[in-house]
C-alpha cells in the first residue's frame, strides 16, 4: 500500500515538475507570458469571484433598480432586464466561460490523445476504426449540431461540453497519430520493445510525454475556441439559462435594447470578457506553438540563437582570448571542439567571429575553417 | 556447415518476406524477398560478421535472431530452445539475455531521458530492482563503457556521438546479455573514435564472454573484430565461413568486389578496384538463376539458368557460386 502511494507521489511530483517547466518555457515567451498573465487574472476572478464581487447576482435581493448607469456604487451600472450589477455579472461570468472552455479544452485532449497514440501505435484494426471514425466526424459541422442536440437534450452546460469533447477530439487524434507514428520508428522505442518492455509502458513512457507539449498547446487553443463558442450559444438563448455568462449578458443586452438608452457599458463589457479570456488563452497556444517549432520563431537568427543560448561558457571564451587569437578565431574553434556539445557551440563560435568581423574588431580568419568543422563533435 | 559442439544460436533456413501493397485491387499479392534461405551458426563467445551492402537483408536477419521479426520459414535455435516456435512470456524470458546496440546513436537515446534512466531501463522492465541498486548498478556500468558515475544525471544531448554510443552499449550490457546484435555500431560516428568505440567492445566481450552478432559494411572492420562471417547479397548467402579463410581466398565475385573497395592506408601499392555494373535487382520480381546474375563479371548460361548450392569449398569455407566450385576442382 504505502509503495503505491509513493508511486502516485512520485507521479503527481512529475507532472507538477513537467507542468513548472512548461510555465517557465512560456514565461520567457514574450507573448507567451502575456496570455499567462491575463489568464491568471481571469482565473483569479472566477475562482474568487465571491470575494472580488461587490453583489451576488444569483441572490434576488441584491438586484438594484433596473437600468442605472456606472456609478461608485455600481461600477458598470445595472442591467436594463434585471437590476443586476454588470460588474458582478462580468466577474461571475469568468466562471462559466473559463471552466466550460478548460473542461472541454481537458476532456478533448485526453479523448484526442488516448486515442491518436492508440492509433498510431498499435496501428492495424485499431487503427483503421479509429481513423474511420474520425473521417465521419470530421464532416459534421459541430455548432449546427450543438444547437440541435440543446433542443434535444436541453440547454446546459453538461450537453455543451459532451457534444463539443465528443465531435472536438478528431484533429487533435489525427495531429498526435502522425507525432507517435514518427516516434514509434524512434530506435529508443525499438530498444525498449527489444527489453521486453510491454506497449503500455512505451505509450506512458516514452510516447506521452513526447507528444505532451503539444497536447497543452492544443488544450489552450481549442478551449479559446470553445469559449467562443460557448458565448454565441448563449447569445442564441441556447446556453444554461440559470448560469450567468458573458454570452447571456451579450443577449440581455441586446433584446432589452441597450444600444437604444446608450448603456453602451453593458455590450462592451461581456465583450471584453469574452475578448481577453480568448485572447490569452490563444496567446498562450499560439506561444507554445513557436516554442515548439522553431521553424516558426520569426527572424530567428544566430542572434537569438546564441541569447537563447545564454551560454556563459562561450562568452568567457571569447573574452578570454587575446586579440591575436580572436584575429585569427583558432583559440575560439579549438577551446569549442574540446568541449561536450561541440557542433552547437561551433556554431555561435562562428557567429561571434562573424559579428566581430562586421564590427571591424577582427579580420578574415587565415586558417581554413572546413578542417576544425570535421573534428568537432567527437 | 561446420559442426558446432553448442552453437550460442543456428539458424535453419530462414525466409523473411514483407508483402508490398497492391496497385489496384484483386491484383496477385507480391512481397519483397527480404531474406531468403540463410543458414547460420554462431558459436558461444565468438563474434559473427553480418556483411552486405544496404538494403540485403542484414537487419532484418539480425532482427529474427532478436524474435522481433516473424520468419516466414525456417527455425532459430537460441541456447538449444527454438526461438521461432516460443510465446510472449517465454520470449520475454529469453530476450533477456539478447541486447542491441543500434547505428545511429542519436536516435537511439531518448533525449527526454536522463543517462541513468537510459541506463537503467532494462532493469526497469524486467523489474525487482530498487532505486539504490538501480543507481549502484548503472554507476559500475558506466565507468565500464568509459564513462564516469557522474554523468547519469546528465541528458544525451550533453555527450558527443562517440559517448552516446557508450551510453546504448552501457544499456545492452547492464543485464549481462549473451548475445549482442551490433548493427553498423559504428557507422555512423567519426572516424576518429570508430577505434575507441570497436576496442571497447572487445574489451567488453572478453569480460563478459559475449557472443556478437556484427553488422557492417566495412569490410575492414570486420576483418579486424569478427571470426567468422557471412557476406550476403539481395537476401541470399554467398559466402560463409572463418574470416581469416575468406579474406586470404575469396572465392565469390561479389566478396572479390567488396573487397577491392576497402579503403586502404598503404597508397604505393596498387590494387584493381572492380567495379560492378548495373543495379540491385528488384527484391519483389527476384530474377531466376543466381541473385548476382546481370552484375557479376564471371556469369554465363548456367548462373542464369539455376540457383548456384552453397558448397564447401575448403574447411568452414562455403560458397555459393557454379564458378569458384569448377576452379577449386582445377586447383585441387
């Protein structure tokens, strides 16, 4: 008992040491830790709502007179339909959007991800149902069908995260097939199926965590689109009728004719709800997006390599070396070759030559460089 | 073949065929003919040249030794036990004592993986090993491979090809195998360090009294670590025996061929280099007659006609060429 509670232990200590360096990553990101700050604040304001919310609009007797404008005692004023104070509105509203978008946003990763390395792993049958099945819900269009199954079903929010997990998990599945059909060729997993190691300890293993960067960055994204989503269903009168949500604060505001009496406060402020939750949370996504795929990083240049890089060891090279050497870049090339990760230092050796060349500090190496390229890495 | 007291592992007429995807549909089911009647032995202890140009067939008979390749016919017997007709868990059992040590180094490491989880993940999955002897265990193996204890906590993209090398044969050797499949081990590394990486495994082999199974093209590798070896070409043996008989008279146009192409320091004396014409045939339409018809120097009618038998020419020397049997008679 106690071994299998270590076990968990040290399995909760993992993830939550995977989960820090994956916040760590995306807080260097400029972008990255724009989105991590926004989506912060909301959550503090969902979680906390109670605490940071001058009223309660689910209690009836905090309502106020129907239709004030902003004032100290209510900071966005009231809402035209109710009495209730939009500036609670707005911060309860945070709970419904965010868990809606991050509970979808989960269920869909871990439908997508079970079932894309399912198939991309074990392949044969499993793999042609699967991907069969996806074809067929890759061509139903997913709001059209929401808004049947609410009229079916009811309106709540258990129907709108089923169906969005249900029909949501196709591209996410096809994205993470191809990832683990890459990885499944990988000599490291080879070598552990040679070890007699079983399929479930290579798709935990080795398979999970290879694909688990891109299955937050795909959480992040999809649950900016369902939230989305989510607001124009309520817009529609087809959320959870009872919830407060910035959509049904959209629709309020609408049918009761707020644009009419000038209550612009009220359209705007769901709105801006609405625009900073799918804002950082796509900010996010799309940062982890970059980090991962270096391709995509713009101007990426030897420049940002080498601040990337942030290598200390190179600097003190370089500063280390008198001017004859740095003239002819040797020391620097052969102090690189010497050590562990060769080529990679190689190369930003290289750039500072370059930029001390441009600065006019050096000039043109007489040594050839090809022959220090062969030996370095070994 | 020659007479082994107890082979370490004998193979028996092994086939491996992959079906290719049809064209069209209800078109006649075709496969490549990846390996095609190979026989072998491999003697406790001794290391067993696998020799060949890409594409013959090497890995995937090194792969059915392992049992991580289904034959199509044929038998292998691993220690006495037939390997080809065991279930999962006997499988299991039996893999315990084979390892591999992969080409490419780089691909071969999880770059997620620390050293010592790499190290240690064999004895991971056979299990009962706490982390205290884990961590022992991987320590001593590591100082063995040449490198220090250190360094199990750092990642393989710290180390140069030549350590992560060392790191894949310190992970094949953590559970003491008997038998090592090294496929092109080398091949992949810097010149530089192919010497450092081959005396360390026969280093390692005399310690341990491992039986490896060698896969090169490189021919004068081979000569320098193997015993005996097998030069194979599109699936099909032609030349087999003690690498000292084989290097001293090759028998096999092909063996000849190879052998004019190892790169050789002494640059005063000329040798022929013969070059082969055309291509590798297609492995799915494999032609009649020998295999090394349309490319080789010496054939005539009968090479085209039928399958040359592998013959014994000399002790623990077999080739299968029509040729070299005729000029073995006339020599003799």
């Amino acid at each position: 008992m106690k071994e299998i509670m270590k076990k968990i232990g040290m399995f909760f200590l993992r993830l939550l040491g995977g989960i820090g360096s994956f916040f760590k990553k995306l807080w260097k990101h400029r972008q990255g830790r724009v989105g991590l700050i926004i989506a912060g604040i909301l959550i503090v304001c969902a979680v906390f709502a109670p605490i940071i919310a001058p009223y309660d609009p689910y209690d009836v007797t905090q309502r106020a007179e129907k239709g004030l404008s902003p004032s100290w005692e209510h900071l966005l004023g009231t809402s035209i339909t109710t009495g209730q104070d939009i500036f609670s509105m707005l911060i309860y509203g945070a709970r419904s959007s965010l868990s809606i978008g991050v509970i979808t946003g989960i269920t869909i990763a871990v439908l997508g991800s079970i079932l894309g390395i399912a198939a991309g792993y074990i392949g044969g049958w499993v793999d042609t149902v699967i991907m069969r099945v996806v074809d067929v819900l890759l061509v139903i269009p997913t709001l059209p069908l929401v808004i049947v199954m609410t009229n079916v079903l009811g309106t709540s929010y258990a129907v709108i995260v089923l169906v969005f997990a249900a029909f949501g998990w196709t591209g996410l599945a096809r994205v993470i097939r191809a990832q683990v059909m890459l990885l499944k060729n990988a000599n490291y997993v080879k070598a552990a199926e040679l070890m007699g190691a079983s399929k479930w300890y290579i798709m935990w293993r080795h398979i999970l965590p290879a694909v688990s960067n891109l299955l937050i960055m795909s959480t992040a994204l999809t649950s900016a689109g369902i939230m989305v989503a989510e607001a124009g269903l309520s817009f529609l009168g087809l959320g959870n009728p009872e919830a407060v949500s910035w959509g049904k604060m959209l629709a309020d505001a609408q049918s009761s004719g707020a644009m009419l009496f000038g209550h612009w406060w009220s359209i705007l402020a769901p709105g801006v709800g609405i625009f900073l939750a799918v804002f950082s949370f796509m900010r996010i996504g799309l940062a982890m997006e970059e980090i991962l795929n270096p391709r995509m990083r713009k101007g990426s240049s030897m420049v940002k390599v080498f601040k990337h890089l942030n290598n200390t060891y190179l600097q003190e090279v370089f500063d280390s070396m008198d001017d004859g050497s740095k003239l002819k870049g040797e020391y620097a090339t052969c102090q690189i070759n010497e050590s562990p990760a060769g080529r990679e230092m190689l190369g930003c050796g290289e750039y500072m030559l370059e930029s001390a060349l441009a600065e006019g500090k050096a000039e043109e190496p007489v040594t050839e460089k090809g022959g220090n390229d062969e030996s370095a890495g070994s | 073949m020659q007479e082994n007291e107890n082979p370490l592992l004998k193979l028996e007429h092994i086939c491996v065929t992959f079906p290719v995807k049809r064209d069209y549909p209800f078109q006649k089911k075709r496969f490549v003919h990846a390996v095609t009647d190979v026989s072998f032995e491999i003697g406790a202890g001794e290391t067993f040249g696998l020799v060949g140009e890409s594409g013959c067939g090497k890995s995937t008979l090194a792969n059915t030794t392992l049992g991580i390749q289904k034959v199509d016919s044929g038998k292998i017997f691993f220690e006495g036990k037939e390997l080809t007709a065991m279930d999962k868990k006997q499988l299991k059992e039996a893999r315990r004592s084979m390892q591999m040590i992969f080409q490419d180094p780089f691909s071969s490491l999880n770059p997620r993986f620390s050293v010592f989880d790499i190290v240690s993940e064999p004895l991971r999955i056979m299990g009962g090993y706490t982390r205290e002897e884990m961590r022992e265990k991987v320590g001593q193996m590591l100082h063995e491979v040449g490198l220090s204890a250190g360094d199990m906590d750092r990642f393989p993209s710290d180390f140069s090809g030549g350590q992560k090398q060392r790191i894949g044969i310190a992970r094949a050797l953590i559970l003491k195998p008997k038998y090592l499949v090294c496929d092109e081990p080398v091949s992949a590394l810097d010149v530089s360090v192919h010497a450092q990486i081959l005396n360390l495994l026969l280093d390692l082999q005399e310690k341990y009294h491992i039986t490896y199974l060698f896969i090169s093209h490189n021919l004068a590798v081979v000569k320098r670590i193997c015993n005996r070896i097998l030069v194979m070409y599109f699936g099909k043996t032609m030349e087999y025996g003690d690498v000292d008989k084989i290097f001293a008279n090759p028998m096999h146009p092909y063996t000849r061929a190879l052998m004019s192409a190892i790169f050789d320091t002494d640059i005063d004396t000329k040798h022929e280099r013969i070059r082969l014409k055309g291509e590798v045939p297609s492995p799915i339409n494999v032609p009649k007659g020998c295999r090394f018809c349309g490319r080789c120097p010496e054939e005539d009618e009968a090479c085209r006609m039928g399958e040359p038998p592998l013959v014994e020419v000399e002790e623990d020397h077999y080739v299968a060429c029509f040729h070299c049997g005729k000029k073995a008679d006339a020599d003799g």
